[in-house]
C-alpha cells in the first residue's frame, strides 16, 4: 500500500511511498508571503492534495493531527491556531471527497513510536528525527520533511500490522 503522510504546516513535511519501504520525503511551502492571508494557504494546500492524490493515488494519508492550542505553552496565537487546524481540515476534506483512506496520527504517538519517547519537547524532536532520518539514509532536507518521515514510518507500522491480520 502506498502511504502519502504530511506533518501541515505553512513549510508542510511530505513522505510519499510504499509501506514498509524507503518514502521520498519533501517539502512543500505553502506561505507564498509572510503577510499571505490563511485563506490562500488553505487554498495552495488543497490544491496540491488535490492533484496528488488525483495522480498519485496514494491508498492512504496519514496526516499529523493539530495540537491543542492550550497545550503550546504560550507560543500560540490565533493566527497559528487557524493555520494549523484550518490546514487540517482543509487537507482531511479534500482527501475525504476524493476517496482517499484517512489516518489521523497524533504527535505523541508517531514520536513514541519512532523515537521512543512522545512527550519529548519539540525542538528536540525535530533534532531527534533529522538525525534518524540520517541513520536511515533517508535524505531530510529540513525537520519538517524528516517528521513526515517519522509519521510515515508510524503509519507503515499501522498499514503493515492490518495486512498481516488480514
């Protein structure tokens, strides 16, 4: 099965491949300007998902779900918050009304998964991630792409244990 997994953000991480195997990893920047209206993102990020699954057919998209804006500690504003569940729930439709199967992941639950610990703080997740993309020999161009990667390798786990059951 072929696994698309995004971590959304205005740079959003991209992991694109086969279950169990090696992912391409990217990143897309959505915010065009720094003064960019949250509405445009959600339009350039629909957009790309759109023609992605449309030509990629990925059986399912495993996306990072928002966190809560009560649990930032005082890093969040209500610009951040509207990008980041709107972006959510901008990527969620449009994968829904093209058929697409949907596989909301925590951030604690891929960052237990693949780095052992999910309440690690997030700079140091970030750090954490590129340096396992590295082990892996998977080529990280930022810490956004090496997290697609890390949901990416949940999601394989996931997809991989349902085929097994099957």
């Amino acid at each position: 099965m072929r696994i698309l997994a995004l971590d959304p953000a205005t740079n959003m991480g991209v992991a694109d491949g086969l279950a169990g195997g090696v992912p391409k990893l990217s990143v897309v920047r959505l915010r065009l300007k720094p003064e960019g209206e949250a509405e445009d993102l959600f339009g350039r990020a629909g957009e790309w998902l759109w023609r992605r699954i449309v030509l990629g057919k990925p059986d399912v998209l495993a996306i990072e779900q928002p966190i809560p804006p009560m649990k930032m500690k005082g890093v969040t504003s209500y610009q951040m918050t509207k990008i980041s569940h709107g972006l959510y729930g901008a990527l969620i439709g449009i994968a829904k009304a093209a058929g697409a199967e949907v596989m909301p992941v925590h951030i604690a639950t891929w960052r237990k998964c693949v780095l052992g610990h999910g309440r690690m703080p997030g700079a140091d997740a970030k750090r954490a991630m590129m340096e396992q993309c590295r082990r892996l020999g998977w080529a990280a161009e930022t810490h956004d792409a090496a997290e697609a990667g890390g949901i990416f390798v949940y999601a394989s786990g996931v997809v991989l244990d349902k085929a097994r059951a099957a």
